[in-house]
C-alpha cells in the first residue's frame, strides 16, 4: 500500500469515527421546530352535552356533538371529567381541538366491528386501504392534542382479538393489491376480513401533541402516526397487552419527539416504518425521518423497532438514556428483508440501559427470509454507551447479504455481562468497535506458574 492510499484510508477512519459521535445539535434542531397545537380558548365539558359517566350509557352522540361545536368555533378544547365513559364507535377529529380527559376520567370504546363503520381510508401493517375506523382517528387535521391524567380503554381483549386467528385472508388480499398496485377505490375491507382497527390513528396531519394519558387494552397498534409531522408524545403511559398491541408506530412520520413514556405493551414499544413493498418504494420522497425517542421506559417484546415495513425509507432517528423496567426479547432491532427496498441509514442510539433481553442488539437485512430482488440499504448505524445484564441468546447480531452488505457500524463501550451468543457478524463491513465487552471483562493476564 502506497503512503497516498494509506493516507486516505486514516483519513477515511478518523472521518467515520467522527461521525459516529451522538449529534446533539441536530437533535436540538428537530426538537426546536417541532410545534406544539395552538388551541383556541372555547371549551366544553362533555356532561353539558348529556354524557354520563355511568360506564353504561352510550356516549357516542354526545363526542361527536362537541366536535361539531368545536368545528363551529374554530376549535377548542373537550373536557372529559371524573367518571368512565362507554362510546359506541369512533371518536373523529377535527382541527384546534385539546380532547382533555381528566383525571379519573375513562374513554372506554365498545368492541362491536359494526359501531366503526362505514369504513375510513386507512393503512394496515403499510398498505393504505379502507377499513374499521380506527377508534380516534383524525385525517387532514392540523393543531389537535390528547391531553390530562386519564384513560383510553379500546376494549381489545375479547371481540378484536378473536380477528386475529382470522385475519389471514384479508391480510394476503391487502398485500396482493399493493404489489399489483390496485386503485385506492378498490382497496375495501372492513366486515367480513377481520383486520383490526387502530387505537388512536393521526392521517396527515401537523401539530399534534398526546401527553400524560394512560392508553389500555387496544385492538391493535396503539398510536399509529401515519403521514403526520410535527408531533409530540410525551408523558403517555401503557398498559395493552394484546396481539399486535405496538405503542407508537411513526410511519411516513416526519419530525417526532417521543419523550418521558412508560411503555408496557404485548408487542414493539417503538416501530417506526415508511410503508410496506411496492407502495412503499413509491413514496420515497415520504420516508420517516427527524424521529427523537429519549427518557423512556421500555417494557413488552421489543424496544425500538426499524421496519419491518419500511420500503420508503426511514432516516435521521435518534435514541438516547432510556432503560428498561422489565423484560424485552429485543432492545434495540432493525428489520427488513429482500421484499422491502428503501434504506435504513444514520440511526444513533446512546446511553440505553437493558436488563434481561433474549437478543440486545439486532440488524438484519434477511427478517423472516423473505422475499427477493429488493433488498435494503443498511448503513450509518451507531450505538454507545449501551449495558445489558444478560442476553439469553445473542450480545450483537448483524445480518447483511453478499451482494447488500450492511455498512459503517460503530459500537462503542458496550457491556453485555451475560449472552450465550456473543456476537454474530455476517456481510457487513466498516464495523469499528472500541470498548465492547461480552461476558466477564478480562484484567490482566496471570502470571505464569
């Protein structure tokens, strides 16, 4: 090697470790253009429209009576007050308003199919198509908040989770039609296929803040934030244990800060995704991007999630002091598979504490060894300051193709005290490693006999 070759190759090396670095000014950056709902002052409290707090009475008429006067008045704020408020169907927003439940306070939905219809455009697991209306849902709103110390109870563990064992067909049928690109008219479901709905769905809209409520028990995704920038959650706790039960799904998200949560949910806690396959791929000017999950508390079947479906990108997320307060199968997890497309890249992942996982940190670009002929870009992937106390499978798992290879991986003081695998790294390259220890740290070494 001549001195002008090795010369580049330092330069190189020293560039990447550089980048690797936590980048707190573009953190700061995205968290100060976030922008918080401007509410205009008008306000209504829910019992003045006839709701009772009965746990009884259908409510439903008297929810979307306040929206109605909201929408008169340019907005405002709903108040729920002490008490548990049974409604039969979807809550559907409108611009400038605060739902505010209040301490005490519980929004239980029903669990009959038939109170959410007719059905609304939607997406399902990254395919946009007409379904159940999620149980709140907002489309095309701007300025629109969640707020106070109560609950959301989606009523999901009886009725909606009996769809699961059924929801094959539909599932198929919705896939079919994105890879042969069916008109968006024709894309209906709803009775008869068994896909579940969304707890609380915002579908393009800006401005959007959900704090310090308690959401319970959701058919499906919790918090599915599709085609929407702007967005705060901050304070949310869980308790939704059921099939599919993810927290928050960013999908084709753009400019989110996820803060202060204490997740406790029967799937992801954090799944970001930007669409599945050939619709995906479509909408490459869309990917998730600008995400920032920091102070948060994991708990349920996986950590932070990138994909599966992700073909129009995600870019630009950042993690950092978060722990866990039970068990995770996996910490932090990038999947995607040769179906996808799209590209992973510049994910930074800091101070993060777990205690027992199965596997701690996992890329692969071969999830469930699926598909073939669009296999996705991995590259700029960066964890530091990361401890685990035990991996019952696998420390570091990285899965790239001969062809795709996974590319520029930092790890940096890494401590996992216990794993029965180590480290598995298969097709990647420009993997640095500084400080990573996997089981007992050495000293140093003894001394002959």
């Amino acid at each position: 090697m001549n001195v002008k070759c090795l010369f580049f190759l330092l330069l190189s090396c020293f560039s990447f470790a550089q980048n690797s670095e936590f980048p707190t000014a573009k953190v700061d950056s995205i968290v100060n253009r976030i922008q918080l709902p401007t509410i205009p002052s008008y306000q209504i409290n829910i019992q003045k429209l006839g709701a009772k707090g009965d746990s009884v009475t259908n409510n439903k008429t008297a929810f979307d009576k306040a929206m109605a006067l909201c929408k008169k008045n340019k907005g405002g704020t709903i108040i729920v007050p002490k008490g548990i408020y049974k409604v039969n169907g979807p809550i559907h927003f409108v611009s400038n308003v605060n739902l505010k439940i209040e301490k005490g306070a519980k929004i239980k939905f029903s669990d009959s199919p038939q109170d959410y219809l007719p059905m609304v455009l939607t997406s399902w697991e990254g395919t946009m198509l007409y379904n159940y209306s999620p149980l709140i849902y907002a489309y095309e709103c701007s300025n629109i908040a969640i707020t106070g110390e109560g609950t959301i109870d989606g009523e999901g563990g009886k009725t909606w989770k009996s769809f699961k064992a059924k929801e094959e067909a539909g599932k198929n049928r919705s896939r079919e039609m994105n890879h042969t690109n069916v008109p968006l008219k024709e894309r209906t479901f709803g009775e008869g296929y068994f896909l579940r709905p969304q707890m609380i769905q915002f579908f393009n809209c800006k401005n959007i803040l959900v704090e310090n409520i308690r959401i319970e028990n959701s058919p499906f995704w919790c918090l599915h934030l599709l085609k929407s920038q702007s967005i705060t959650v901050r304070g949310v706790s869980y308790k939704s244990l059921n099939y599919n039960n993810d927290g928050i799904d960013p999908e084709y998200a753009k400019d989110v800060l996820i803060e202060k949560v204490t997740f406790d949910n029967g799937d992801d806690n954090v799944a970001i995704k930007a669409g599945r396959d050939h619709e995906g791929r479509a909408n490459t000017a869309t990917p998730s991007e600008n995400i920032v999950i920091r102070n948060c508390n994991f708990k349920g079947l996986h950590g932070v999630v990138i994909g599966s479906e992700m073909s129009a990108g995600v870019q630009n997320v950042y993690v950092e002091n978060c722990k866990t307060v039970g068990y995770l199968k996996r910490g932090i997890y990038l999947k995607t598979n040769a179906d996808r497309g799209g590209f992973i890249k510049n994910i930074f992942v800091r101070n993060i504490q777990l205690d027992e996982v199965e596997d701690c940190l996992y890329m692969t670009a071969n999830y469930h060894g699926e598909g073939r002929g669009f296999q996705s870009e991995i590259s700029n992937i960066h964890f530091s300051n990361i401890t685990c106390n035990k991996a019952s499978e696998s420390g570091i798992v990285i899965q790239g193709f001969p062809d795709k290879k996974i590319k520029n991986i930092s790890l940096i003081n890494i401590e996992i005290k216990s794993a029965k695998n180590a480290i598995s790294n298969e097709n990647a390259e420009n993997v640095l490693m500084t400080d990573v220890f996997i089981g007992k740290r050495v000293t140093v070494p003894t001394a002959a006999k």
